[in-house]
C-alpha cells in the first residue's frame, strides 16, 4: 500500500452487486420484437452485458446498421424504464453484498462503482437497496468511455485520490477485468454473474473468488497490490 494510506474497492453492478439478468433479457426480447426481429439467445445477451447499452446491442444486430443500432438502442432505454417504473420491478441484491461492505467499509476501505449502466439506472438501483450512501464514487456509461477501456477506473483513482496498488476492481466479467488490467489495479472476478470462469481467466484476473464472504477475506488479508 502507498503513503495515502487510502484502499479502493470498485464494484461492477450488473451481476456483481444485483443479478439484473432476467430483466435485461426480457428488455432486449422485447426491444427486438418491435423491431421485428428474431430475439437473440439469453446466453449471448449475457455476454455482452457490462459494455455500454449501443455496444451491447450492436453486438446483438451485427448485420444491422447504424440507423438500426440507433434505434435498437433507444427503443431498449423506453423498455427497460417502463419496467423499472412497474410496483413489482425488483433487481435482487447476490447474498453477502451488504454484510461485505459493512466489513470493508469498517476496516477503512473506500467503496465505488464501475458500470455500463447510465447513471439514471445505477442511481435507481441504488435507492431501491439504500446503497447509494455507501459509495463515494460513481461512473457510469454516462461519463465516457466505457469498459474495458481504463477510463472509469483512473478517472476514479484521479477523484479519491488513490493510487491503482490500492485499489481493486470486482467484476463478474472479461470486461472488467480487462479494464482493470488496463488500469494497473488489482483484478477479482467473481463466479456468480455472466461470463465464465475461463472468460474471466483469460483476461487476467489475479483472484477468482465464489461467495462475498470469500471477497472480503480475499481483501480483508491482503493490501490491494
């Protein structure tokens, strides 16, 4: 750890903190049906969540052009707040989120957020768990370039003030670990979201974790880098 004295710990949202998958699969289903389009397969939506909402379909319509990506695009954002404003909509926390940053938090980590959703999005998730006080820095697709790239990251390091050997990013997929990487922090990738084990792998991640308790032993007994 450097003289800061300052640790970081970066949270992916989708399928790191909240399993959103059934909702962003029936979101994109949707979105292709009035387009009139077959729907793609949940398995290849998963793998590109956690890219920015265009990239993600793009990669869903790769013979469509830009007119159509656009208008995929736009068509998913009206799906998915509609479904956001129904009284039963819920995006489950993965058991031991809370607990883990209660731990982290206690033991003088600074906790964040980096995700492909816009902010709208992440803050909607935030207030329906009541995290949004827990995180002292937030970026989302909304700020700039979006994962793998590093920006989130070192533009999060450059705001706290943190060096990348004290900081951490957890993240369910390739993307983010690949960010990480990019970014020259410690990489941890967690086997309960969208992407497999090999993905995450292959991308270098320096630990594979299985539960939250494991996450925060994992950081609990080691400084970042």
């Amino acid at each position: 750890m450097t003289d800061s004295g300052l640790k970081l710990a970066v949270f992916d949202c989708d399928g790191t903190l909240v399993d959103s998958q059934h909702h962003i699969v029936a979101a994109v289903v949707e979105t292709w049906r009035r387009h009139d389009l077959p729907p793609p397969a949940a398995a290849l939506v998963r793998t590109g969540i956690g890219l920015p909402l265009h990239q993600t379909l793009s990669r869903l319509a790769p013979d469509g052009d830009a007119a159509l990506h656009d208008s995929l695009t736009d068509t998913y954002k009206a799906v998915y707040t509609a479904m956001r404003q129904q009284p039963d909509h819920w995006e489950p926390l993965y058991p031991g989120v809370v607990e883990t940053l209660d731990r982290l938090s206690a033991a003088g980590w600074l906790l964040g957020i980096a995700t492909g959703k816009a902010k709208r999005g992440l803050l909607a998730v935030l207030d329906m768990h009541a995290l949004k006080d827990r995180f002292v820095v937030l970026r989302t697709a909304d700020d700039g370039p979006g994962k793998p790239h590093p920006f989130m990251l070192t533009s999060a390091m450059s705001e706290i003030g943190v060096e990348p050997a004290d900081t951490v990013m957890i993240g369910d997929t390739s993307f983010d670990i690949e960010m990480a990487r990019a970014a020259g922090t410690l990489a941890v990738g967690v086997s309960w979201g969208y992407h497999p084990i090999e993905m995450l792998q292959a991308a270098g991640a320096h630990h594979l974790v299985h539960d939250y308790p494991t996450l925060a032993a994992t950081l609990l007994t080691r400084t970042p880098c």
